[in-house]
C-alpha cells in the first residue's frame, strides 16, 4: 500500500493513524516532493470509479486562486490529468494505493469497508 498524503494536512494525520491504529502496512509519499505522474494519475482514476473531479483539492487555495470551479468543465481529461501532475497541492489527499483499491480523501468507514475486503 502507497500512503500519498501531504504530512500537514489534518486529515492526511488522522488517516495516518487510523492505518496504524489497524495495522495496515504502508509506505508513505510526500505528495508535494513526490508528485503524481499523468500515468499514475490516470491508473488511479481508472482504479478508483471515481470521476476525476473527485482527485481534485477543491477546498485548497491553488484551486481556488486558478478559479478551476469554473475552468474544469471545459477541461479535455487530458488537461486535467496534466494539472494534476504538476502540482501535488492541487491533487485531494490523501490516498491510498494499492494494485486494485484507490481511496481519494479520507473516511473511516470507507477505508474499513475497502480495506476489509481487499
């Protein structure tokens, strides 16, 4: 399991110790030193079901500040997954990787329900 989260951010924290608290094995990535690649997103939103909407910080300044509320929409996937990649504070934290379960953002019941089956 990859940990990709941003060691600030308040729920990248409580994540961190909900994966220790049940002992889930993991290797943690820094998402601003480390970024996502276009491939890896791309694997990602493939992996996770999730609109690609879904991998966006929407509550983070860079979104705000780049107005992407209103850019996104008329975004080709391509331009998304390239925006994506070039920043890590633009991608929603954290997430939890694995070969078949992506989990974007962080919900207890969520990743037990995952996690529980994987």
């Amino acid at each position: 399991m990859q940990f990709v989260c941003y060691p600030a951010c308040t729920s990248c924290q409580k994540a961190k110790k909900w994966l220790e608290a049940n002992g889930v094995v993991f290797a943690e990535r820094h998402i601003v030193e480390d970024k996502p690649t276009i491939e890896e997103l791309k694997d990602w939103h493939k992996k996770s079901g999730l609109p690609l909407k879904k991998f966006f910080n929407t509550s983070g300044q860079l979104y705000r500040i780049q107005k992407l509320k209103d850019k996104l929409p008329i975004m080709s996937e391509d331009e998304q997954y390239k925006l994506l990649a070039s920043d890590g504070m633009l991608v929603k934290r954290p997430l939890l990787v694995s070969d078949s379960v992506v989990l974007v953002g962080f919900n207890a019941a969520t990743w037990q329900a995952a996690l529980g089956s994987d």
